[in-house]
C-alpha cells in the first residue's frame, strides 16, 4: 500500500500540491515492488532487506540516492505473549525525495518529534529519532511487567511466571542488539552528513539522536543486567526451598521410623524380655514416644 505524504508547515499531511516528497509503502506487494526496483532503480536485494526484521542496520550509498536500514520496536499486542520484537525499515533518501518501506502498519508519524519539517532530510533523522524513543517506552513498560511478574512469583512460585520473565529477558537481547546496530547506524551517517545533504541544524540533531541512542543503550543494558540477576536469584531460592522441604521430609521420614522400629523389634515372633510384663504395651509405646520426642528436641536444638 502507497501513501503520498506533503510536507507543509512543518508537517506531513496527506494533501498538497505538485508531487509528494515522501512515499510511504507499507507491504508493499509484488507490483509495488517491481515498480521500485524497474522504475525508481532501488536495489532489489536492499528492498528486500527492508522488509526483514532479522536484518542489521546499514547505509548504502547508489548513484542517485543513500540506501538506509534502520530498527524499530515492533507494536506490541496481547498475541506475543510478553514477546516485545524488532522490525526493519527501509529508507531511500534522494535529492528532493524518500520513500520509505516498512512491513507493517504501525503509526510513524506520531507525537511531538515530527514537527518543524522542512526538508526530507528532516523527516529521515524524525524517524530515527522516533524508533529511539519507541524503544525507551517500551523498555519503560517492560520494567513495569518485570515488577509485577515478580511480585506473582513471590506469591505463588508458578512456571508461567518464570516463563515469562525467560521470555522478557529474551527481548531484551533483541533490543539491545537493534540499539547497537541503530548506534553504529548514526556514527556512520554523521561521519557522512556531506554526503548525505545534512544541514548544519540536521548535523547538530544528528549528535542529539546520537546522544539519546547511547543513554537508551546504557538503560536496555542496565534492565537486562538486573532481569539476569533476578532469574539467577530466583532459581537460587527455588532451589533453597526445595532443599528445605527435602531436609523437613527426611527428618518427619526419620521421626516415623524410629517409632516404627521399636514397635517392629517388640512384635517380632521370638520371646522378648517384656513378654511376662502385663504393661508391656504401653512401655513398648512410651519407648515409641520417648524417641519421637528426642528427634523433636534435636530437631530444635539444632535447627535442622
């Protein structure tokens, strides 16, 4: 699906005059690809790349335009089941023109970031910008999840619970990987601003994007560190517990068997000591209860 975009007051709006400087294609079909390929001369190999959510972040320079593929959070939806995922999107700056190519449908355009457009330029680093605070919002609400799934665990040590902290954990891995590809991405595009057709104002956002970059980095590296000592403790503790509750059941195993034995001796089919004793029984069961009250006692005493 195509969209024409105008830039017009330093916004992007579907209507205007003359032709459109941005071109927006959201999965685009097998026509619209051929178009771009044919027509406009992309690399078919890059357009593809754009529509591949495992590929890396680079930038490629053709004779009439830069080539750039950059990383984004994908919207996430009560279907990936804590699974927060990346995607790729492809940016084809010209001189007067871009064309963008993203597979799915998620809003680009949104929020404070995209005003003040003046150039097409512009509106390639406000979508760079952009995918850098996507991912701060979701690291955001990813913290907000790993608190409360703690909290269930507290409650109720469940496998889901730590399925889903495994499954968190994951994504981070997936963001700080994007984040770096995005990183090395915007060094590379500030060391070629010239060629880029980078305005001194677009240079000095550049070194700002750059900056909001790092800081996003060091907080993904710094959520995923604490999620991997949290999982680490936990199947610390998991394992604790269940070595206590191993050591409580040996020691009630223990306290029923000791009694048992005493009984066991006393009832064997040979003739015992007690046997002429018309209170035999109940100093058979004194000897049982004395020795579960020595395991109780030792049991306090020693805390085991």
């Amino acid at each position: 699906m195509l969209t024409h975009l105008y830039i017009k007051d330093g916004k992007l709006t579907e209507t205007g005059e003359g032709e459109a400087p941005v071109w927006v294609y959201t999965a685009p079909d097998e026509a619209e690809r051929r178009y771009l390929v044919d027509q406009i001369k992309l690399d078919e190999h890059t357009l593809s790349s754009a529509l591949d959510p495992d590929e890396l972040s680079r930038l490629e320079f053709e004779p009439d335009h830069a080539a750039i593929i950059f990383k984004r959070p994908k919207r996430y939806t009560a279907e990936d089941n804590f699974l927060f995922r990346v995607l790729s999107t492809g940016v084809f700056l010209f001189k007067d023109r871009v064309i963008i190519v993203r597979a799915d449908e998620a809003a680009l355009f949104e929020g404070r970031p995209f005003i003040k457009m003046q150039s097409v330029q512009d509106v390639f680093l406000k979508l760079v910008y952009r995918a850098i605070s996507h991912f701060v919002e979701h690291l955001r609400g990813i913290n907000l999840i790993s608190n409360e799934l703690e909290q269930q665990i507290n409650l109720a040590m469940e496998n889901k619970y730590l399925l889903n902290l495994f499954t968190l954990e994951k994504s981070l891995v997936y963001y700080l990987s994007a984040i770096n590809s995005n990183g090395m991405l915007i060094e590379k595009l500030r060391n070629a601003a010239s060629k880029m057709g980078f305005s001194p104002d677009n240079v000095e956002f550049l070194d700002d994007i750059l900056i909001e970059n790092n800081q996003c980095r060091g907080q993904t590296e710094i959520y995923s560190q604490v999620l991997s000592s949290l999982m680490d403790a936990r199947a610390s503790i998991i394992s604790n517990n269940l070595n206590l509750r191993i050591k409580a059941l040996t020691i009630i195993t223990i306290g029923i068997m000791l009694p048992t034995l005493i009984v066991s001796i006393f009832s064997m089919n040979v003739r015992i000591p007690l046997e002429p004793y018309h209170h035999a029984f109940w100093i058979i069961t004194g000897l049982a209860a004395i020795s579960v009250a020595v395991i109780a006692f030792l049991w306090r005493r020693y805390h085991w």
